[in-house]
C-alpha cells in the first residue's frame, strides 16, 4: 500500500462526523486532492408521522505538509532508515435535516474540521500512523458558543507482500463523552481487477476495475452528525444538541477524466438510523427511528499534484505504482 493511501486509509475515517465519508478506494487518494461532494437523502417517516429529510454539501481538501527519508545510527549504533510523511486535512460541511419539508433549523448544520495525519515508516520502528484533529458542527445561532469534538489516535501496519495488509489501534474521541474506539483495517486484493477494504467500525468497501480509467465501488458505513441548534421562547433561549446515525449501503460509479478530475455518482439505501435530541444537561428529549430510505450522491475530486511532494516521497521510497484509479 502506497503511504498517502495509507494516511486517508486511517485518517477518512476518523474525521466521518465531520462530512460525508468519502469511498474507501485508495488510488483515488494517492495525490493531494481538493474535493466537491453533494447528497440527497429522501424523506421517510418516524413515528411521529413526521418525514424526516436530509441534504449535505462537503468540501474535502488534503495538503502534504513534509516528506523525507531519513538515515541514521541508533546508541546502539544499528543503522536505521526512517521515512516521514505528513499531511493535514481540513473540511467543511453544510447539512440541511428536514421535517415535513420545513428547513429545521432554517440555516442547518455547518461543520467545520481540522487534522494533521503523520506516517512513519522505519527499519527499527516498522510502520506506524499518528494522528489528530478538532472540529465543531453549529448552527448560525450557536457557531460563537461551540460544543468542539476531538479525535487522537495510532495505529500500527503490518504487511504480507504486495496483496494484503492489515492495520490496527485505537482512537481516543471526545464529542459530549470521551470514548476508546478500537480500530481494525484490512486490504486485500483479489486478482488484477477487485480489492476489498474495511476500516472497522467506520467503513467497508469492495472495488472493481473496469479498467484504468473506471471502477466501481460497493460500499457500506456509518456516518452522521451531532450539532448544536438554539430555541427561543418569549422566557428565554435554550441550547440543544440533535445527533443522527444511520448506516448506508450503496454502489458507486466512478470516472477519472483529462488526467486530473475523478467523478464519481452513488446510490444506496440508509437503515438503522437513530435522530435524538437532548438538552444541554445531556437529558434525553426526544428519540427516534426514521424508517430506511434512499439516498444519492455526486463528487468531483481534483488532484491538485502528480508530481509534488508526495509522489516525490513514494517513488524515493520505491513505493510508486502506474495510474491513479486503482
């Protein structure tokens, strides 16, 4: 596995609260890329007959930061190589929940997120993944009294030859609570033309190469948002906090254009999905089950660099790999 791949492997999934996850196919994702990405969730209903809808926009971007190979002596004098890379990630989302067709809260959801991903590699040390970041989901009303979330993590790689990898670690989040989320990731190919991903519990997805232009994507993972919103009375404003998860299933067409643009189209289905709001004393108001629902989506990833510092990074290191789809 390529080192930026590796990187977004682990790092996509960590910042999934933040914005839509992007497909786990890692090709995709071997260059600094800027990303657009819209999607549609129909309304369905919850039991109090009402319909709950959702729309997101989302902008990904990843910038390396440093990358170099480094030789030196231990105090043991054994000799060590060491390679470094960095990136930083940053997004932004606009989410949009509905009820009955009625914008709920009127502006939505903006979510914003920063993070810093480092790999490195070495003789003595082997493979490793350090990251972490912050970011806050508000509404207009709520963007100057914040409820931050913060992520932490590492993990470790180990790899069997060029067709399987495996990766595991732990992140430490806080988002109203501080929770260990154990991480486990596999990467296996099967022949020249289908590969199977998963980071675990965040996202699994099955790639097709139709050739090296188009693939195809089945995918399944959890995602959703946890923002702040504000209600006023005649007496007063009040805080609350709505969360939302659901876990989705869908495939995903995807096309990679005039050498620098990747456009992919999905559609799938949502179930399990869990809408709660509370107060700002963590008490539960109100909990729901909306029934499943359909969902589309569309994103346009411009690879900002192929021959920039990460693939400057990968070829030292022998690592590089013909075509950027796969």
């Amino acid at each position: 596995m390529k080192l930026p791949q590796l990187v977004l492997f682990l790092a996509l999934p960590l910042s999934f609260s933040a914005a839509s996850a992007q497909q786990l196919s890692l090709s995709r994702l071997f260059y600094p890329n800027v990303t657009l990405r819209a999607e549609y969730f129909t309304p369905a209903n919850v039991p109090t007959s009402t319909d709950f809808g959702l729309t997101r926009t989302s902008f990904f971007g990843m910038v390396p930061l440093q990358s170099e190979v480094q030789a030196g002596f231990s105090l043991r004098k054994k000799f060590d190589l060491r390679a470094v890379h960095t990136v930083a990630i940053a997004q932004f989302s606009q989410l949009q929940p509905t009820f009955d067709g009625v914008k709920t809260p009127t502006n939505g959801y903006k979510t914003g997120s920063l993070g810093v991903i480092r790999l490195q590699a070495s003789i003595k040390d082997r493979l490793w993944v350090y990251g972490a970041g912050l970011g806050i989901t508000e509404t207009n009303e709520t963007f100057f009294t914040p409820s931050p979330y913060l992520w932490g993590g590492a993990a470790r790689m180990h790899i069997f030859g060029l067709q399987s990898q495996i990766l595991y670690g732990s992140m430490l989040v806080y988002s109203q609570k501080l929770r260990v989320v154990p991480v486990v990731g596999v990467n296996k190919r099967f022949g020249p033309q289908w590969r199977a991903t998963a980071l675990l519990p965040f996202m699994a997805d099955v790639n097709y190469k139709i050739n090296k232009w188009a693939n195809v994507d089945f995918i399944a993972g959890v995602n959703g948002y946890s923002g702040g919103f504000q209600i006023q009375t005649p007496e007063e404003k009040m805080l609350r906090r709505q969360n939302y998860q659901h876990i989705k299933l869908g495939i995903a067409a995807n096309a990679h254009l005039f050498t620098i643009l990747n456009v992919s189209v999905e559609a799938g289905m949502t179930g399990f999905r869990q809408l709660r709001t509370f107060n700002s004393a963590r008490e539960n108001l109100t909990a729901y089950s909306p029934a499943p629902a359909p969902y589309i989506g569309a994103s346009v990833r411009y690879i900002t660099s192929r021959s920039g510092i990460s693939s400057k990074f990968t070829k030292r290191l022998g690592l590089g790999d013909s075509g950027i789809n796969w």
